[in-house]
C-alpha cells in the first residue's frame, strides 16, 4: 500500500512564493527496471473542479504543468527522499485552494490516478 503526505502549505500574500512537498511511503515506492510512475499535483476549490497543475513521471525529463501556472510553479522529484516538490512563485490568489498530491495516472489527467494524499490548503490574498 502507497501513500502520499503533503505538506508546505499556508497562507501568503500575492506576489510570495510557497514549496509544497509529498513525501511517498509503501511498498510501491521503488521502481522496477522498465517502470515507472506519474506523480502529480492537483488542486480543488469551491465551485471549480479539481484540475491537474503538475505533474512529473518517475523516470522521464520534462515535466508537464498547466498553461495557468507555466512560468511560475515548478515540479521536481528527489527519488533518493521519495519526495515529490512543487515551487510556486508569483501566486496569485486564483491559486488558492487544496493541493493534492497523487500517484499512478498519466500526466495531469486527475481521474486517472491511482492514490491520493490528504491535501494542503494554500490561500492567496492581497
């Protein structure tokens, strides 16, 4: 059984910056040779349906992230720690909300994938 637990959420202003990690526990946490996994973060608000922000696959290069959030948020994994990181940069208060990670869909795509972590809520304000 995997599982995911985020943190590094809080509240900032616009402008501020935030680092969001998940750390990954279990018995899927290493790869086989040939395999890999999607890790990815997605983000829920009231009245607006949960949306793929980011995400990164286990043994791939380029990162996806939603047009939103190109040139602001960066993803990036350190397999050594099993962590999953997300910078945000720049926010602005249309990202505020609850922050998910997950494991085991394919890119940003969030009813694909496979386990989630509980969520950390950033809010963005004025």
């Amino acid at each position: 059984q995997v599982h995911l637990v985020e943190s590094g959420g809080g509240s900032v202003e616009t402008g501020g910056s935030l680092r969001l990690s998940c750390r990954v526990s279990g018995d899927a946490t290493s790869e086989s040779s040939g395999r890999g996994a999607w890790l990815g973060w997605f983000r829920s608000a009231p009245g607006i349906e949960r949306e793929g922000v980011a995400a990164i696959y286990g043994t791939g290069i380029l990162p996806r992230l939603a047009d939103s959030v190109k040139g602001r948020f960066t993803i990036s994994r350190d397999n050594a720690l099993n962590t999953v990181y997300l910078q945000m940069n720049s926010l602005k208060t249309e990202d505020s909300g609850m922050y998910y990670c997950a494991r085991g869909g394919v890119g940003l795509s969030p009813y694909s994938y496979d386990t989630w972590g509980q969520g950390t809520q950033v809010t963005v304000s004025s």
